[in-house]
C-alpha cells in the first residue's frame, strides 16, 4: 500500500510541477538576492551547513547569476524531474506531512 502511495505522489503532475515551482523561486531568489536567500534557509544552514567549494569544483558549477530566466527555468526543470526520478526519503516525509496538512485542514479537523 506504502509503495502504492509513493508512487502515485511522486509519479504524479502536481508533484512535478510543485518541484519545478520550488527550484525556480530558489533559483530567482539566490541569483536575485543571495543574502535575502540564505535568511531564509537559515534553520536549514543551521542543521546541514554550507558546503565550502574549492576553486578546482567551482568551474565545473553553473553560477545561477549568469544563467538568463529561459537558462533558470530549463534547470529548474531538470532538477524537478531528478528528484521525481531520485526521490529520498526526506523527500517522502515532506510529501506526506503536507498531504496530511492539506486533509486535515479540508475536513477541519
């Protein structure tokens, strides 16, 4: 049934298009405004860190502040259908505690 569910979600449009939504307003806010974006990651900074890169790394990253809004969307999309193809089981947590969100608070529980 787990398994059933799983797939369901993360097999489904809405999901795709809920991840496609997130990269890109990240994506917009980090090339837009990068203070503002690690503000508000910061419990997540907190708890996980910032990986440093070195300058050898560095040149084989995509620099989002270079990419134009086409190039953001594009990549934006290919993180989306990653994750659809990779999910974690963090991923899945998150899923499931906003599915449990939206239902409790449709049948006003």
């Amino acid at each position: 049934m787990v398994k059933a569910l799983d797939d369901a979600i993360i097999g489904s449009e809405l999901y795709y298009r809920f991840l496609k939504y997130t990269f890109v307003v990240n994506f917009y806010q980090l090339r837009d405004n990068e203070k503002a974006f690690r503000r508000s990651k910061q419990p997540a900074i907190r708890k996980y860190g910032i990986r440093e890169v070195s300058t050898d790394e560095a040149s084989n990253y995509v620099f989002l502040r270079d990419l134009n809004d086409d190039e953001l969307k594009k990549l934006a999309q290919k993180y989306a259908m990653y994750y659809m193809k990779n999910p974690k089981q963090g991923d899945k947590m998150f899923i499931y505690s906003v599915a449990i969100m939206y239902y409790l608070s449709a049948t006003n529980i």
